[in-house]
C-alpha cells in the first residue's frame, strides 16, 4: 500500500535572497520565542481579536510601553488604528523596496511592543528587518494576521509553531501571555 504525505505536497519555487530571508526569519523567531505573539483570527472573528488587542494596548500603554504597529499598505494602517487606537505606520509588505525601507527605519523603542497587522501581506524580506529590530531593542512582537493567511504561509506558520504565546479568547489572557516585557 501506498501512504499518502501528511500536508500539502506541491512545488515551491523561489530566489536565492527570498530562501536566505526564510531561514533568517525562523533563526529569529526561534531566538526571540519568548517575545513572539501570533494572533490569529477566522472568518468574521477580525473586530472581535481587534478589540481585545486595543483592550491590551490600553494596558500596555497605561503601564507606559510604547506600542508600533506596522500595516502592509496606508488603508490597513488607517482602518487598523481606528480600531485598535494603536498608531500605525504602513510599509511596502514585499519586495526589497519594503526591505530597504524597514532597514532605514530609526529601531523600535527598547522593551516596547511592536505589532505586525496582517502579517500574511508580509514576506519574509520585510519580516526579517522586523525581527531583528525587535531583537536588539527587547521588543515584544505580536504577528496579527488571518489564520488561513498564516497556515499558507511557510514561514508564517513555522514563526507560529514557535511562538510560545498565541492569542487567548480574553483580554486578561492576552496581558499575562505578553507580561514577560520588561
């Protein structure tokens, strides 16, 4: 008898650069597990996860962290900080323009919390920079995104079997998954 694979088996193709920033992004995600945060969400779950992160973010920032929030494009960072109260800038998602932008970037604030919005838009080019950033700065990082989004993406979803916190149903559990920031 024949066994079927565990999984989706199809060809993959990509660059060399693209597979070097794959490999970066999961040597940092796994060195950062402690402060990685995928939130997740279904069909029609979106505002509900939405406002337990503006639930967090309000107790983030009455403890006094600084909290960033990156969008993949100038409409999501306007709908994301309406409903979240989060300030939120938009950077190119992929490509090496968004890289190049995101290197340049002045560094996180150190021990502040750092959310990615639709973290599906997001290759691992423009993750990488994200990740390192967090990294040097102490940063909690909280990875949003839809979990369909996040299962199809390779790298998303192995950021995600590392993430030692995903998102809980409550706004309390969400505090106590991030209260290892200093």
């Amino acid at each position: 008898a024949t066994a079927i694979p565990a999984g989706r088996v199809e060809s993959r193709y990509t660059s060399r650069e693209v597979a070097e920033a794959e490999h970066q992004v999961l040597s940092l995600a796994d060195a950062q597990r402690a402060a990685l945060t995928v939130a997740s969400y279904g069909p029609a779950e979106r505002a509900g996860t939405l406002h337990w992160l503006s639930v967090a973010a309000a107790q983030w920032m009455a403890e006094g962290k600084s909290i960033v929030a990156i969008a993949p494009s100038r409409s999501a960072a306007t709908s994301f900080e309406a409903m979240t109260g989060i300030e939120t800038v938009s950077r190119p998602a992929r490509g090496s323009r968004g890289a190049t932008a995101l290197r340049q970037r002045a560094p996180f604030p150190r021990g502040s919390v750092v959310v990615v919005a639709e973290a599906q838009c997001f290759g691992p080019v423009s993750l990488g920079p994200i990740l390192a950033s967090c990294g040097e700065q102490q940063a909690r990082l909280v990875l949003l995104g839809s979990s369909w989004g996040i299962e199809r993406s390779p790298v998303l979803s192995g950021v995600a079997s590392l993430a030692e916190a995903h998102l809980p149903e409550s706004p309390d559990r969400l505090l106590a998954a991030t209260a290892t920031i200093d």
